[in-house]
C-alpha cells in the first residue's frame, strides 16, 4: 500500500497538466452516470407494466435511454483518451475491404508468417472455433486459393479467402464477408471440396450467415463465426502473446480497435455496465429490444417502397422493369433496375442499401454483376469496376440543403429526421431517384450495347 501511494505521489508531482486534466475529465463524465444510476434504481421500485399508462412507461423508457447516453458518452471518452481514433486501416482506406481482413488474419494463422511466432495464432484460433481436426505443426496457409473452374451445376469450384491444409489433408476453408452478398452456390461449393475433411467457416460481422445452403446445414455441413464472437477474442488473446514485440502487438491491438467499430462493440468493462443496466430495467430494454428492430425495418422498408412506386412514375415503363432484392431486414436489401428484354443477363442496375440491419455505408447506385462468370471484369463508360459484385457504384450525395443528414439507412440522426419530418422524407425520397435517373441517362445506352 506504501508502494502504491508512493508511486501516486510520484505521479502528481511531476506535475503532468495534460494528464490531469484527462482524469479530471473522464471522472467528471462518470459522475452523471451514477447519479442517474441512482436515479434510475428508485424508478424501477414500481414494476413496469404493459398496463401502466403510455405517458408513465414513456417517462420509464427515456430515463433508461436517458442513463445509456452517458455510458456510450464515456467510451467515446476513453476511446479518445486511448488514441484509439487513429486507427491505420481507416486512415489508408482499408478498413472495410475484405481482401484486407483476409490478408491480416491470413498472415497471422500462418506459421511461417512473419509475425515469427510459429503456430500460436493458429492453435489459438482453432481453439476459438472449436476445431480438434487440423494439426496446426503441419498447416500451411494459403490466400485466395484457386479450387478449380466453378460450376454451379455440379457445385463445385471457386477461389477461397483463406485455405489452411495439414499434412493429413485435413483443411480448414474460410470465407470472409464484410460488406459483400452472398454468392450462388459458394458454401455448397466449398463444402464438396476434399469432401468429409474440409471444415468451412462463413465469416461476418456478426455471425448472420446462412443456416442452409442446400443440402448443408450451419453447424453440421459448415459453419457461421463472426468477428464479434470469435475473431475479436482470438485476436486479444493473440495480443498476449505478443507483449514482447511491440510492433506486432499494437498493430493487432488497432485492428481489433477496427473491429470493435465495425461490429459494434464496447470494451469489456463499459459492456458489463451496459447489460447490468439493461438487466435493472429488464422490461423496459426488452420493449424496446423488440419494438426497435421493428419500427426500424417498417421505416427503412416505407422508403424502399416509395422510391421503386416514384422511379415507376418516373423512369419509361417500356425501358425499365423495377424490382425489390433481398428482404428489408438483410444488410444488402436492395432495389433492381433490368433493361427491359435483358432481365435474365445477369448484369443490371441497383441502388443498395435498404437494409434495417448492418453498416453498408450511404446508399449507391450501380451496374450490378449478378452472373460474375459471364460478365467478370466488366466496366462502365467510366472505364471503372468496383469488385465482384459492382462493376461500377456511385454513392449519393447528401441533400444540399440537408447536409449534416448522410444518405444511409444505417444512421440513427438521418432515420430519426426520416421518422419525424414528413417534408424532409419527401425530399430524400426524390432525391435518390433524381440521382438514380442521372446516372441511368449516362449508363443506360453503354449496358444495352454490352448486352446485346
């Protein structure tokens, strides 16, 4: 204890403004939270009830989101205190591209990586998806592994993200989803090479990968992991066997910063705060646990609903056929704009993203690469390609008169102005599909010579 106070001392006398101010700060923010932790206790002595009046459960609501506020306030805080927003993989433009992801946890499953710690990562890996298969003294890793030509009739071929093999032949295949679709037949693929000793694993942000994919079923055929679950806490402790090499472990230590913004997640401790509070108002965090996924998907779908019934009475009938993709609720829910006569080509226009859930980023629009075997590489009259599923995506401009609004389905303050004001919907409803319509004017003429 002597050591201790002797060491804190030590601390204030040398006199250290800037860090002081720090604490000051950060103490100064917690200070609300146990006030209104308090004060939150002594509500919850009356049992919330369906049955109370709608003003008393309002008051009981806000005051719980009322107590959160502070608690993210106070991450945000420390996230700054902590230099964790400057983040290397944001500031090079990386952190959302998937080959990124692949190449980072490929190096470090690698024994012969050069992080020059042998096999650690990739037993500890395994042990974090519960694989007693693969021998990790004999595994070799290998990106972007090609597996033959694909055919989706058979089901067979294609190009993993990660393939690890050991010297029995027994192989573990990863497939990397950040923000892309999924592709046709790719897990019935993967799962019919070196069939009965290959262990795919369909990685995502948060573990909402496919539960069938044919005749497989998630956890018998292949596997859903995500990198909330697993990869965030294999990497942490892959940052404890790292302490002796300082490079290596604060490279590892801002990508799980990355990782944490990407799918959300608070450290450790602010977590434990966040479910004790969400367990003292059990009922209440429930309620809106189920009326928020709801009333969020309601909103995101009105608006999907109403730009396709304005592009319909604004875009030629005898040209365009207008249709919705994949369902409000997933990521990448989407509209599709086909040329007419052309439906079947596999290569269309699309303004992505609609969805309720995820963080695809501000809405684009975009040629969409549906049938990737026929129109690989494809370019626009830009001359440009974005990746496998987008030969060509151009991302919304705000509303000049809206700019502190960003035009993404994912963002709280746009869909909260999106809920609350009627005149700003109409106007972000229009505005996509003037957007929408300028690029068609551009794309429409070079798409119809490529498909003919």
């Amino acid at each position: 204890m002597k050591t201790l106070l002797g060491d804190v001392r030590q601390f204030l006398d040398m006199r250290m403004d800037r860090q002081k101010e720090k604490i000051e700060n950060l103490l100064a923010t917690m200070r609300p939270i146990l006030d209104l932790q308090e004060e939150n206790a002594r509500l919850r002595s009356e049992q919330f009830n369906v049955d109370q009046p709608m003003d008393r459960q309002k008051e009981k609501i806000e005051n719980l989101l009322a107590t959160v506020h502070p608690l993210l306030a106070l991450q945000t805080e420390n996230a700054r205190l902590r230099g964790e927003q400057f983040n290397v993989f944001e500031i090079l433009g990386r952190a959302e591209l998937e080959k990124t992801h692949s190449d980072f946890i490929g190096e470090l499953l690698n024994p012969k990586g050069s992080h020059r710690k042998g096999d650690i990562f990739l037993k500890l890996f395994l042990c974090a998806v519960g694989n007693h298969e693969l021998d990790a003294t004999s595994a070799c890793v290998e990106l972007e592994k090609y597996i033959g030509t694909v055919d989706y009739s058979n089901q067979t071929g294609g190009k993993t993200d990660i393939y690890i093999e050991d010297k029995q032949e027994n192989s573990i295949t990863i497939e990397n989803k950040i923000h892309a679709g999924h592709e046709p037949t790719q897990i019935e693929r993967y799962c019919n090479h070196n069939k009965d000793h290959n262990t795919v694993y369909y990685l995502t942000l948060s573990g909402d990968g496919p539960e069938q994919a044919g005749e497989y079923e998630a956890g018998r055929g292949f596997w859903n992991i995500s990198y909330k679950e697993h990869v965030i806490p294999w990497l942490e402790r892959c940052l404890k066997e790292s302490e002796d090499q300082p490079v290596l472990r604060e490279t590892i230590r801002q990508y799980v910063f990355l990782l944490r913004r990407l799918t959300t997640t608070m450290h450790d401790e602010h977590e434990k705060s966040m479910f004790s509070l969400m367990l003292r108002n059990y009922d209440e965090a429930q309620y809106i646990a189920e009326n928020f996924s709801e009333g969020t998907k309601n909103l995101c779908e009105e608006v999907r609903e109403s730009v396709v019934e304005s592009l319909q009475g604004t875009l030629a009938d005898d040209r365009y056929t207008i249709e919705t993709g994949d369902p409000i609720t997933n990521p990448y829910a989407k509209i599709f704009i086909k040329l007419k006569g052309y439906e079947k080509k596999g290569l269309w226009f699309g303004i992505e993203s609609f969805g309720s859930t995820g963080d695809s980023g501000n809405l684009f629009v975009g040629v969409y690469i549906d049938d990737r075997k026929k129109h690989k590489g494809y370019k626009t009259a830009r001359g440009r390609h974005a990746n496998n599923w987008w030969a060509d995506k151009e991302h919304l401009a705000s509303l000049a008169d809206y700019k502190e609004y960003v035009m993404a389905m994912q963002d709280g303050k746009t869909l909260l102005k999106l809920h609350e004001d009627e005149h700003f919907k109409k106007k972000f409803i229009r505005h996509i599909v003037n957007q929408t319509q300028k690029y068609l004017d551009e794309e429409t003429k070079p798409l119809l010579r490529k498909l003919k």
